[in-house]
C-alpha cells in the first residue's frame, strides 16, 4: 500500500468521527428542548466558533491567519454549514417530519454519485449497492417500518427537504476540490453561522433562557456534534474516501437510535435489528476497496517482516 493509500485510510477514518458524533445529535437535542430552534442553531455553533478560535489563539498567530480565505470559500462553506440547517428547518415546519428527514436523508446517496465527477474518482457498483442499502436501513429506522406517503399538500415542505439533501452533499463534494482549505478554517464557518443563526432568531423567535439541563445540552453540542463534527468532517471530505464515507453516514440515524434506547428515550425492534444489519452490510459493502487496500498492506508487513526474520 502506497503512503497515498495509508493517508485516505486515515482520513476517511478521522472523517468517520464525524459520523460517531452526530449520532448523538438526537440525545443532546432532546435534552434542549424548549429552545427556539434558531436560538439553538446561534448557540451551539457560536460554542464551536469560540472553541475553535480558544484554540487557534494557543497555538499563535499563524494559525489564526488560515482564517483568512477567499470569499468563494466562505460563500460555499457557511452556504454549506447554515443552508443545510435552514432548509431542514423550514422542511420539518412545512411538512411531516418522517417524509421530510428522508427526504433530507439523501444526502448521502447524492455525495456517492456526485463524487463521480470529481477528478480522480470512480464511482463503483459497489459504492451504489452499499449505500442504497444504508438508505434502506435509515427508512426503516425513520419509519419505524410503518408506510409513508407523499402528500402533494406538502409540497413546499418536500422541496426544502430536497434542497437542503443537496446542499449538504453539494458541499461536502465540492470540499474535494478545495483541499488547500485547512480545517482550521471551519473556525470562521461556524461564527459566520452563528451569527446568522442569531438574524434570523431576532427575527422570527423571542429568547429563552436555558435552564441547567438545556445549558449542558447547547454546550455538549457546540462541542460534538456541532462543533468537532463539522472540523473531522471537512477533514475527511478533503481528503479521504468521499464514497465511502457517504456509505457511513446511514450510520448516523442508527446509532442515534441505539443511544436513545440505551438512555431509555427509545425502544428496541426488530426494525432496528433490520436496518443495523442493512447499514452495516452496506458500509462494509461500499468499503471493499479500501478493506481490500488494507489486507494487502497487513499481507505484505508480513511478508517483509519474515523475510527481515530469515
């Protein structure tokens, strides 16, 4: 395996923290209940902002200098970071929110196919077969197994859904072609999201002050799944296997069933079961190539240390 080889790997796998992380958006959202959904936006991402500049501050100047990037840069990543929250946002309030997340939730089917327009990849079968059954398993869990239709009566709310399913894969493809971006840079796309947060609560929601539970919950998500999340995700974007980590991110709503139920504010069936087994075959499906990349890599280390033996 070349040194190329190991550093996808490693990326895609650094990308895949992301995914851990929003899995416990679900959690962390429940126990902020009775926020104001923009106020909530402005908060959380204004804690990842302030992390992330804490942060930059102590490792000195130069680091607070990647901060500085080319207006097309930022139009695409607070574009990227605000639009996906806003469209989903205005989907929930304009339609039913089983029909609406699923919606949403092709997302990561969009970034496999629109990889393939990316220099240098290749979009395989089984990238397509691996994620179609991650899609499987995230309408079951949605679901809960039950049928769904689509209402021509929420047909606004259908097409934020759909737009905001493209923002979010529009702009985590087109991460590849900026990867002289630094992550660091994620710092600013998070102050520029809260404050637009912060618009539009002033606009259309008046302020709630947290209590206690709400106040750890805000904070707990301006560091996970708002915060790092979004840094490991441009991350991987950039620069690890981008199909295979669409693939993963059916994992997302599995694993934010699994939390709830182990916390209690779910139920376990046998829809679960189903999709967990969907979701991780196709994960492991859509990652062949790069499970493949690492057996040889193991084969030959173990070649070259019995040779380096004799």
């Amino acid at each position: 395996m070349t040194d190329t080889s190991s550093t996808k790997i490693r990326a895609t796998l650094i990308g895949g923290i992301a995914i851990l992380l929003w899995a416990l958006l679900a959690l962390f959202t429940t126990w902020a209940k009775g926020i104001p959904t923009f106020q909530l936006l402005m908060s959380s991402f204004a804690i990842a902002f302030l992390s992330g500049l804490l942060i930059l501050t102590l490792q000195g100047k130069d680091k607070l200098l990647k901060l500085k990037q080319r207006p097309l840069i930022w139009l695409i990543s607070v574009g990227g970071l605000f639009g996906y929250h806003l469209f989903y946002f205005i989907a929930l309030h304009n339609a039913p929110a089983v029909e609406a997340s699923l919606i949403a939730y092709l997302w990561p089917l969009l970034i496999v196919f629109f990889s393939a327009l990316l220099p240098g990849e290749r979009l395989y079968w089984f990238h397509i077969a691996g994620t179609l059954l991650g899609l499987a398993g995230a309408v079951l869990i949605v679901t809960k197994g039950q049928s769904f239709s689509l209402n021509p009566e929420y047909s606004f709310g259908y097409l934020a859904a759909i737009t905001c399913a493209l923002i979010w894969s529009g702009y985590s493809v087109l991460n590849r072609k900026f990867n002289h971006v630094p992550s660091e840079a994620v710092t600013g796309f998070c102050g520029a999201t809260a404050l637009l947060g912060l618009i539009c609560h002033l606009i259309t929601e008046s302020w709630v002050t947290p209590n206690l539970i709400q106040s750890v919950a805000i904070i707990a998500l301006g560091l996970g799944p708002v915060g790092l999340a979004f840094f490991v995700w441009d991350y991987g974007t950039k620069h690890g296997d981008i199909q295979v980590l669409g693939a993963l991110s059916y994992a997302a709503p599995l694993l934010s069933t699994l939390v709830l139920i182990s916390t209690g504010l779910a139920e376990a069936s046998w829809t679960i079961a189903i999709a967990c087994l969907l979701i991780v075959g196709g994960a492991l499906l859509a990652s062949i190539k790069i499970l493949k990349a690492h057996k040889s890599k193991k084969i030959a280390q173990h070649t070259t240390k019995i040779r380096h033996d004799k």
